[in-house]
C-alpha cells in the first residue's frame, strides 16, 4: 500500500501525489539503510525548532491544453508565435535563477524570488531515477504556487523516458528544460548533458517528443561549441526541433571552471540574432551592472546566474559584496543587509519547506564564506557537526555576528534596477 504523507502547509510534495513505477533494480539507486545513512541525507524537519499544522493541499490543475492536435506543434510559424506568447503570459523574467544541483531548491529560489530573481531553475534532475522512484521524487522535487515561473530541469538521453519524467510536473511548471550543458565526468559515464552535443539527432528526438506530447513548451539549456558556425547550426536544430526557449551558456564544455574562464558574450549575441525563439544568457553576471551589460549586448531576453547567486541571494534587488563595491569609479553603500541575515532568512524558509540537510550545510558555507575566513574557527565547529539542527545554525550566526566586525552588502544608489527591456 502506497504512503500518502500530509504535506506541510503551502508545500506541494509533488511526487506523493502521482502513481509510481517500479523501481529499477539498479545499483545507483539502491535504497540505503538507515544505519548507513548520513544525518545530512535526511530531510530538515520543522519541528526541530517550531511546529507547523499540516495542510493537506490539492495538487494545481493541469495546465491549459495550448493545441487540439499537438502535431502542429512541428509547423515552424505557428511555433514561433507560441514560444512568444508563452514567454509574454509568464511576463518576460529578465532576471532567473539557474539550474544548480543540491542549490536551487525551493527555499533558496523563494529566497531568490524575494530579492528580485523573476523566474528560477530546478536542481537537474535525472528522469530515470525520477519517473520511477518516489522517494527521489520527494525529496529532491518540491515545490508551492508562489514558486512560478518554473522551469524543471532534466538530464536525459532516452525520449520515451524522459517524457514520463515530464509529464509528472508539467503541471507544475512553466517549462520542461533538457540539460545539454553538464560537463561532468559523471554526465560523461552516463551519456547526457554536454555530451549529447557529440550525438544531436538523439538531442534532436528528446526535444521533438516533448514538443509534440506535452502542453508546458519544452527548453534547453546548452553549452557552445568550439566553433561559432557548429554553435549556430547546433541552436537553429534545437529550434526546429521544438525548442521554445534556449539559454545559452557562452562556455564550452572544456571550459569547466566559470572562474578561469569567462563565458563569450559574442556567441550568445550570434545565436540570439541567429534564432527566433526567446534566448536567455548565462556567464558573468555578477551584479546588476553585468545584467544590463548583457542584455545590451547581447540582446538576450534574460539572463541566468548561478554561482555569484550562492554567495549573494539578494544580487538581483541590486545587492552586492565587497568584490564589486566599486564600479564605473564609484563606490556603493552599505545597505544595511548582509549575508548573515540572508542565511537566516534562507533558514526559515527551510523551516516552511524542508530540504536534505546537505543542501543546507552546502548554502551555509557559500553564504559565509567571507565571515568564515575571518573566523575559520566557526567553519571548524561546523564541519565537526555531526547532525545539524535549526537551533544550532542560528546560535552560530549569533556567535559569528558577536565575534565578526559585520561584512554588509552593498548597493549603488544609481544602480539601474529596473532592467530595461531589449526588445525582440
Ligand atoms: C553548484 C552548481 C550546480 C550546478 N548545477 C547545474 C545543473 O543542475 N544544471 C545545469 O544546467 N547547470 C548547472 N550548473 C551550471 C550553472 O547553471 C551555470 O550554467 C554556470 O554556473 C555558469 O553560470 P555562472 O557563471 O553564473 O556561475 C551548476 C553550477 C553550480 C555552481
């Protein structure tokens, strides 16, 4: 007999409301004991700090069908016009969340979205493992309706297996996004990701089947290839497939580490003109100077971020650390926030909507990685902690802002917040 736990208010545990499969018998997926088991895998609970009434919550309605026959999804025109009014009715985000594993999980995109990201990101998450185990449903897909608009990621390389992935949220999203990027030495063994760019017509039917079967239009995000013209042509298949939104991030798949290596604008620019799908860009944007500087030249419709974001939840409201208090020769002020309270308020929102205490642990360290090399004593005590508990990560903020003169974020006072449209 099937388990239904009660939700916890506002959370939509997605998975448990769905009819499962059987679960593979495959080694990666073998259930672990509870002696072998990590505190850290286990999910934070609320009730380690404060209790909360469960709500049973019905699951939103499926979404609107957008066409009688969805073989007119393949008529080149038709979908164009499609991918646009898509974009128009979730309000054209300028400023998302990217795709992070174990980091844009839900309470971190709520806290993102507060600070002004537009649209977030799920982790990746793998559609075998997701269309037949449920407990993997639970944990690492959770969401609630202030979390819109969405966009669910997956890493495939089987169509049929990664439709059934996406028909179990889409309707709880506003796209299903294929990850073509990973550059991972485990997206290599399992042959998705950034390696798929070697075999397209298998990129080419993932896309094309959840065109045609799905009504939540289907997305990607890719890498570059080395050569511009690979890249272009690469962009025009997956558009011609059924794409109805590309994010491109300007590396290639060499090009592993963001901090050596910065992502090339120009071919983002080319591909925006090269397309006539909505293109989003993804590389450099550290503060909100770099997200207008990207929309200008690139003219992408919007713009992701992803490891600046860890470290500065709030960079879309126009916060941003002392690494780039200074710009155009002038300097910004202290704004009165700072990444302390950021993680506090990260915290409560775990406490509304729990998550695997690894994924905390992980937000800790990039949220307090400037107060730590102050006090590397309090990253010591951290890491020595065995089982974490709400309790005890809020007596260490208080311990750490007692012991630490404050690290405040920064604003420009003629920073360009409201980001201009760059027009399509
Ligand atoms: C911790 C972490 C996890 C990531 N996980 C994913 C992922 O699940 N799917 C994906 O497409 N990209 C993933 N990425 C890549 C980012 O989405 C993004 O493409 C990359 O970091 C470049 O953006 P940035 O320069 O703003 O960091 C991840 C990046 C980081 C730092």
């Amino acid at each position: 007999m099937r388990m239904r736990l009660p939700p916890r208010k506002g959370l939509t545990r997605l998975p448990l409301l769905i009819p499962s499969r059987p679960v593979s018998s495959s080694p990666s997926m073998a259930v672990q004991s509870e002696e072998d088991r990590h505190p850290d895998d286990g999910l934070c609970s609320p009730s380690d700090r404060c209790s909360s009434s469960p709500a049973d919550q019905p699951p939103p309605p499926p979404p609107e069908p957008l066409s009688a026959s969805p073989g007119r999804l393949l008529d080149g025109e038709w979908r164009i016009e499609r991918a646009w009014a898509h974009w128009r009715k979730i309000g054209e985000p300028k400023t998302i969340v990217a795709p992070m594993v174990d980091n844009s999980e839900l309470p971190f995109r709520m806290l993102c979205r507060k600070y002004g990201a537009a649209a977030a990101y799920t982790p990746m998450l793998h559609s075998r493992i997701f269309s037949e185990n449920e407990k993997y449903r639970s944990v690492e897909f959770t969401t609630c309706k202030e979390d819109r608009p969405l966009f669910v990621q997956f890493c495939a390389n089987d169509p049929d297996v990664l439709l059934d992935a996406a028909r179990l949220v889409e309707p709880y999203c506003d796209y299903v996004d294929i990850n073509l990027g990973c550059p991972q030495r485990i997206a290599r063994r399992g042959n998705y990701g950034a390696f798929l760019m070697d075999n397209l017509p298998v990129i080419r039917s993932l896309v094309q089947n959840l065109a045609v079967n799905l009504h939540v239009p289907v997305s990607c995000k890719i890498r570059i290839f080395p050569r511009l013209q690979d890249t272009i042509a690469y962009a025009k298949m997956l558009e011609e497939a059924g794409c109805s939104l590309l994010a491109v991030h300007g590396r290639t798949r060499d090009e592993k580490d963001g901090k050596k290596h910065r992502a090339d604008w120009e071919v983002i620019k080319a591909v925006k003109r090269a397309v006539r799908i909505p293109v989003l860009a993804n590389g450099n944007i550290r503060h909100m100077d770099d997200v207008q500087s990207c929309l200008d030249h690139t003219g992408a419709d919007g713009v992701l971020s992803a490891e600046t974001l860890l470290e500065n939840p709030a960079l879309f409201a126009g916060f941003r650390t002392a690494e780039w208090r200074e710009g155009d020769g002038e300097m910004s002020q202290d704004c009165g926030l700072d990444q302390a309270e950021l993680l506090v308020e990260y915290l409560k929102l775990c406490e509304i909507y729990p998550v695997p205490w690894r994924i905390i642990r992980s937000h800790v360290h990039k949220l307090l990685g400037d107060w730590f090399r102050i006090h590397p004593e309090i990253r010591e005590e951290l890491n020595a902690q065995w089982k974490l508990t709400f309790e005890w990560l809020y007596g260490m903020v208080d311990r750490l802002r007692e012991k630490c003169e404050r690290i405040p974020l920064y604003e420009r006072t003629s920073s360009r917040i409201v980001i201009e449209s760059s027009g399509n």
